[in-house]
C-alpha cells in the first residue's frame, strides 16, 4: 500500500510516500480503508521532533496521523464480521499510522459516520471536532455570549464559531487576510433553533478592536476562546468586558497569550485552560462532536489535499494557508 513515511525530524520534506506492507489487524482491531485522514497542529510537532511532553516519544520511521475516516476491510480476532463495509470515523490515538491507504484501529474506537456527513467531515469532526466540545463546555457557552474566536479559518477556529452560533451566540470571527474570507463566510451557514451573529474580522488589519466595537454597537464580548495567542489574542484581552471568560488551548502564533493577575483582578476575568490534564470522557465528546456535524451545528470546512502531498499540505499550516480541516486523500 502507499503510506507517508517519515524516517527522520525535520522540516515538512521529511515526509514521503512509499510503498509498505498493508498491515494486518491484531485481537480486537480493524483494518480500514482511508478515504480521508486529518493533519493536525500536533502532528507538525511530533515531525519536528518537538511533540508535548504529554505524549510518548515518536521512534522512527513512523506514518504519522491519528485521525481517520474510511470502509471498514478487514478485522481481528474477537471483532464482529458484521462491521466489514461499514463507514467509520476514528481517532487512532497514540499509535499513528493515519496517512496511509490503510490502517489499524481499536474495534473499540470507532463511530459510524452518519448519513450525509462526508469522509472528510468525519474526520473533522473526530479530533478536532472533540476539542471544539471540550472547549465550550470549560467556557460554559451561552446563547447570551458574545465570542471573540481568533484563527476563525483554522481546523478548531472554524467549528467553534459555528458551534457558537449554532447556539445563538454572537461570534466575532477574526481571520488572518482577505484571502481567507470566503471560507470565514461559509461558517454562517449553520442550524440552530436561533442562529446567532457572526462578525467578521481582518484581524491582520490591527484596527480590527475598534471595527469590533462598532459593529457590537460599544457592548464589549463576554468571553475569548483561544487557540493563536500572541498580540492578535492580547488585544482581545484588553477588548474584553467585566466578568467575561478566557479559555486558552494553543498559540499557534508561536505565542501563548500574555494575561497576568492585573488583568485578572481588574476585570474579573476567569481563565480557564481544559487541556493538558486528563479528560474524563473523550469518546463521549467524539459523539457529540459527530453528532453535532449530522445535525448541521456545523459543517466543517475541509481543505483536501492528496496523500502524496502530505508535506505540502503540513507546509500550508505552517504558512497559515490552510481553509479549515486539513485532510489528505488517498
Ligand atoms: N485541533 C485540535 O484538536 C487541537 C487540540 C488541542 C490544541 N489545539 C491547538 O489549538 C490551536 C488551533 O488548532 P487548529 O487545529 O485549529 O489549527 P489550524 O487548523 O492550524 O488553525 C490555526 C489557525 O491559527 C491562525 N493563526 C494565526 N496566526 C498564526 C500563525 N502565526 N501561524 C499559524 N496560524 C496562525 C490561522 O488562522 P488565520 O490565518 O485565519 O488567523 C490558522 O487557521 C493550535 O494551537 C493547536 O495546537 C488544537
């Protein structure tokens, strides 16, 4: 089978395609065929050799991806025969192995992929999209928040607006240049019993605070939900009404947004950071995160490249050219 393999660290040529063995499933496994595996910020890391330290030491070679969606091919010991043909979505975990034409997983860890959600969705909605959960529910949304979510054109950035209007909240949508427009535009496109408003930010213009308060008439925005940091996040501190909440998981800036105690005390602000700390039920939040993609809560963006072009497509993120999910397509 074709499989991205990565033999050493380095930059995003470090990944290539090569032929490999298709692997077997062991007791309790499943072989599927990928039809869309998802890149994430966390495998650009693990490539530099530069992963968290709440995860085990990558050995080499390695095919990276932990995010999958395909037809179920072939199963292991112990697993019904019943799931072969079946389309299924699951997080891999630890073990990778997702940018191939094939991989292994846990019977365990699978979810159906819903009527009318797409391959690439699914996996959207998996990894990315169990985040997306996790961090509304330490932010405890309601349809009375204004949000500010910076990075709205990334793979977390785009559902959390979506999720946030979805619930009838107002979004502040802040985007990095005109180019990434067209995607911001399409996050509106969400059910919800009352769909919330969205704003929509340049925030490489950095007047964008101002053209924020215009547009909420001077209300300042209750809550931040941060994954870029840096000074495009620090002014949404500083942007921030009394009592509103911050909630942090990333700094894809290269920055972790500054807050210090004067911040804190001054406006009353709690900051909240639900990762890095064990987490109680991620299979439950995986349904949810599917569940919420079936119901049109939201319709993640997906940016498809080919399997072969892993590291054009791990280049994108790192320039900041990705619209939405990236995913790659065997
Ligand atoms: N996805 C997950 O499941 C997950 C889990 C845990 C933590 N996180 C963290 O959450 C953050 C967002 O994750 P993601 O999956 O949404 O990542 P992503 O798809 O790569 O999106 C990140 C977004 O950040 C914005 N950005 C602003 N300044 C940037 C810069 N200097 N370089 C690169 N991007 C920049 C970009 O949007 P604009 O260009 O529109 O500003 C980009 O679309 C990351 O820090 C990640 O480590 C993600």
């Amino acid at each position: 089978m074709r499989a991205i393999v990565q033999r050493e660290f380095g930059a995003s040529d470090v990944l290539v395609l090569e032929h490999v063995p298709r692997p077997e499933p062991g007791d309790g496994e499943v072989r599927v065929r990928v039809a869309a595996a998802g890149v994430h910020a966390v495998d650009i890391d693990l490539r530099r050799g530069e992963g968290p330290a709440s995860m085990p030491e990558v050995e080499l070679p390695m095919t990276p991806g932990r995010e999958i969606a395909g037809t179920v091919d072939a199963v292991g010991a112990g697993v019904e025969a019943a799931l072969l043909g079946t389309s299924v979505v699951a997080h891999v975990g630890f073990r990778s192995g997702g940018y191939a034409e094939y991989a292994l997983v846990s019977a365990a860890a699978l979810h159906a992929v819903p009527d009318g959600v797409t391959f690439s969705q699914a996996v959207a909605s998996i990894g990315t999209g169990r985040t997306a959960q996790l961090v509304l529910d330490a932010a405890g949304l309601t349809a009375a928040d204004t949000v500010i979510v910076p990075g709205a054109s990334g793979g977390l950035g785009s559902q959390l607006v979506q999720l946030a209007l979805s619930s009838g909240a107002t979004a502040v949508a802040l985007y990095g240049g005109e180019g990434k427009r067209a995607v911001i535009e399409q996050l509106a496109h969400v059910d919800g019993s009352h769909p919330g408003r969205m704003v929509a930010l340049d925030a490489t213009d950095e007047s964008w605070p101002a053209r924020m308060a215009a547009a909420l008439d001077g209300e300042a925005p209750s809550l931040l939900l941060d994954g870029v940091g840096g000074a495009t996040a620090r002014a949404a501190i500083e942007a921030l009404a009394r009592g509103a909440r911050v909630v942090i998981f990333g700094w894809s800036s290269g920055e972790v947004v500054r807050i210090d105690t004067d911040d804190i005390v001054a406006r009353s602000l709690t900051v909240t950071v639900p990762l890095g700390r064990p987490i109680a039920d991620l299979r439950a939040l995986e349904a949810r995160a599917i569940a919420a993609t079936a119901e049109g809560r939201t319709v993640p963006p997906v940016d498809e490249h080919p399997l072969a072009e892993a590291a054009a497509a791990h280049a994108a993120i790192e320039q900041r050219r990705q619209r939405g999910k990236v995913v790659l397509v065997p």
